[in-house]
C-alpha cells in the first residue's frame, strides 16, 4: 500500500492551514524567528534600573564586617563544638535531605 498519494492530496490543504487559510504565495518571504521591539520609553526604563540596581550593588561591601565579628565570637566561643549547635546542624541536615 503506498500512501505517497496522500501527501500530495492533502498537501495544499496543509499548507493553506499553516498560512493562515491562504494560499501559499511564491512572493511572499518566509518569517524567520520571532522579534521583539520596545518602546522609547520602555528602553529608558529598562536601562535606567539597570542602572540603579548596578550602583546599589556597587555600593554594598565586598565584606560584611558584622557577619565576620559573629563567627569570629562564636568561633572563639566553642558554639560550634557545642552540643546545642549539633543537634541544630544534624536537624536540619536531616530535614534537607528528607529524613
């Protein structure tokens, strides 16, 4: 059984569901890819947060000097050999993993 014959029965009636319902047209270039344009005031926008959120970031500290002095004390403290900081650790860790 060949059904090559169907292909070319059907075939126009594909391509005129593919074109909208229109008949394909040798003229007519093909559309490659989607485009996006934005307005002059979109581009303003985008360019100018852009730009704050840049300057905001540039303005935090690479180090967080109060973050530092915490572990430090805590470190110099023994909290992390305690058992309180065990149980804490070993509950999440459990938790993280499903258990």
């Amino acid at each position: 059984m060949k059904i090559d014959r169907i292909s070319q029965i059907f075939g126009m009636d594909l391509q005129k569901v593919a074109n909208g319902g229109k008949s394909p047209d040798k003229s007519e270039k093909p559309i490659k890819g989607d485009s996006v344009s934005l307005s002059k005031k979109a581009k303003e926008l985008s360019s100018s947060s852009t730009e704050s959120i840049a300057q905001h970031i540039n303005a935090l500290p690479d180090v967080r000097a109060g973050k530092v002095q915490e572990a430090k004390e805590k470190i110099a403290s023994g909290y992390f050999n305690s058992p309180d900081f065990e149980e804490k650790l070993a509950d999440k860790l459990m938790k993280e993993f499903g258990f």
